[in-house]
C-alpha cells in the first residue's frame, strides 16, 4: 500500500513535467526543440520514482501483460516506442522477433530500469500458418518436367517436413530473444482440441507435431531458466509438464462477451495437471478479426481491457486470477488528453492506489 502511494506521489510530480509532451503526436511539423522531463530537470526524484516503481512491480498485484506489434523500420510514431508504453506494465511482449528495429533493441535497457521485463513471441500458429502457404503454394506450382534420366522422385512425408519446418522456425526465434537479451518468451499455442484425435496413431503424430515446438522451448529454458508465459488454450497441450515451468498462463479471450464467458474459457482449461494459480486473462484493443467480426468489446459495448480488468478482481474460487494480457496496445495510445487512456484504466482498477 505504501509503495503504491509513492508511486501515484511520484507520478503526479512526473506528469506536472511532462504534460505538455502528451500531445506530441498531434504535431504536423517537427522542430527542433526537445521538452524537458522529469529525468533531467530533477533527476532525484526520477530515481526515488524508478526505486518505488520496481518495488511495486517486485510485490503481490495483478499484473498487466502488453502486447505490441513492433516493425522492423525506424518508429515513426509514439506508440511504436517501448518507452511510451505505460510504465506500471509488468511484460512487454515483441510480437515480431525477427524484425526489431535497432530503436526498440535499445530501449529494451530502458524499460528494464522501470522493472519491466520483455519477451518474444514464438508463435506455433503462426508457424503453423506459414507451413500450411508453403502446402497450397507448392500445390499450386506445376510439377516439373521428367528428365530423360529418369530416376524415382523421392516424397518426404509432409508432417516429417513440418516437424523439420516447426524445430527451424522456433530455434530461430528463440535464438533472436537471445540476441536481444530479452527476460524470456511469449508462446502462442492454439492447437486442436486433444479429445477429437482419435487413435493411437493420431495421437503419437500430435506428439511429434507438439514436440518440435515444446521440446526445443524446454531445452531453452533448461539452459538458460529465463521466463516463459503461454498464451492461448493450454488444455490442447500434450505434456504438460510446460505450463508448470510457465509464470502466467494466458487464456485467450478475444472473442469473449461478457465475464461468464470468460470464466468459461478458463473452466474449459481447468485440469489437475494444469496450473491454476496462474490464469492471466487475454484481451486485446479492438479489431475486426479475418471473419469480419468485431472484437475487443463486450456484448454491452464495454471495452473488453476494461472488462478483463473487472473480472480480475472479482473473488472466485479454485483457481487465481493473476491479471491481463492486452494485445495491440499501440492502438490504445492516440487520445487527445491522455496516452494509453484504457490501459491506465485497466491497471488502477485492478491495483488502485487508493483502496
């Protein structure tokens, strides 16, 4: 509680200093003029506020997890920086690892002194996505002429191809993290749901699918033991015994409408081999998805990181609601009298600092 009042005491004064730079994105035309801030004009009371900012982060509260879809060019805009995202932000999570500008690559150090850690998404369904292009292109493209050698053309089985495809893609992947010094990983696993494979055949070849992902992620983590968190539906998962080495396990829930409906979503996970003392609920600022529906607000018209916000805090029992995770928070910046309205919103209901 203390801690928590510092740091509202603390930004209040950092805010006095920096609001006129709130509106910096409205700009048309850029000068050459550099606003003050609270670092350099009183650099004591930055660093009390960094000390209590990373003291709050380090005790029990509902953590928020904020998703951005970094590119790989120069930030043109203030919602391209890691630096602008809200600084009560526990996880930054790179969307697109293999393509982060030498910007953000420094600014990783920066949010690291406010106790934010950073990780990378390694995405099986996107990997997964990519194989199925490569199919249907290859499909697609005549097949070429017979030489007048002849020979037998030799067919590799196509999931022994994915596997060799899947091990590829996430060594890479996790080898960038390395190399941006990243806290560890964001894996985003969808899969199938587990009670639809049928047959010991089915399932061995499940095995071998999952494992390609899973097994180099546990031969990462054994070696190096920095974080990792999934997102997604953990009760398709195989073995398991990954989610236990997970902080927060995320369950996606874009699509949600209402609070049952995402105390659904996480029932549907709820197994005894599946950690509940960790559920992060995942939201994301609002979009329509590839089916042409919108997402990103419940049934009611409420924003759904404000209602994922709620639902964190209202008492249940049987498993722990640990926070949220909010996908494409860029989108949440551009306000005309406060950056990041929403996400603010979302982390003061969830840990005020008033109680």
């Amino acid at each position: 509680m203390k801690n928590k009042f510092k740091i509202a005491t603390l930004l209040f004064f950092a805010t006095s200093f920096t609001l006129g730079a709130c509106s910096d994105w409205t700009d048309i035309e850029g000068i050459d003029i550099k606003q003050p801030n609270i670092q350099e004009q009183n650099p004591e009371l930055y660093t009390k506020y960094l000390e209590n900012l990373v003291l709050y982060k380090q005790s029990v509260h509902k953590i928020t997890i904020a998703s951005i879809d970094n590119k790989d060019t120069t930030p043109a805009c203030r919602n391209e920086h890691l630096t602008d995202l809200p600084d009560s932000i526990d996880y930054i999570c790179l969307n697109n690892i293999l393509e982060v500008n030498a910007m953000n690559a420094a600014e990783v150090a920066e949010v690291h002194k406010k106790g934010t850690k950073v990780v990378g998404l390694i995405d099986f369904d996107a990997i997964e996505a990519r194989w199925k292009a490569i199919l249907d292109e290859e499909a697609n493209t005549p097949a070429p002429e017979e030489s007048e050698e002849g020979g037998e053309e030799v067919v590799v089985d196509p999931a022994a191809r994915f596997i060799d495809f899947c091990k590829t893609e996430t060594a890479k992947q996790l080898a960038a993290c390395d190399v941006l010094g990243l806290d560890g990983v964001e894996l985003n696993f969808t899969g199938t749901d587990l009670n639809s494979i049928i047959g010991e055949e089915a399932v061995a070849a499940e095995t071998m699918r999952q494992g390609a992902f899973f097994d180099l992620v546990n031969e990462w983590k054994a070696s190096c033991g920095k974080t990792i968190l999934f997102k997604g539906y953990p009760q398709n998962v195989i073995d398991k015994q990954i989610l236990s080495d997970c902080e927060f396990i995320i369950i996606s829930a874009h699509s949600a409408k209402n609070y049952d409906e995402m105390s659904y979503l996480v029932m549907m996970s709820y197994m005894d081999d599946i950690p509940a003392d960790r559920y992060v609920m995942g939201v994301s600022t609002p979009y329509v998805n590839a089916a042409g529906i919108a997402t990103g607000e419940f049934g009611d018209g409420t924003l759904s990181v404000i209602g994922a916000a709620r639902w964190a805090i209202l008492p249940v029992s049987g498993y722990v609601k640990a926070g949220i995770s909010i996908d494409a928070i860029q989108q949440d910046y551009f306000n005309v009298t406060f950056v990041y309205p929403n996400a603010r919103e979302a982390i003061n209901i969830m840990n005020p600092t008033v109680n």
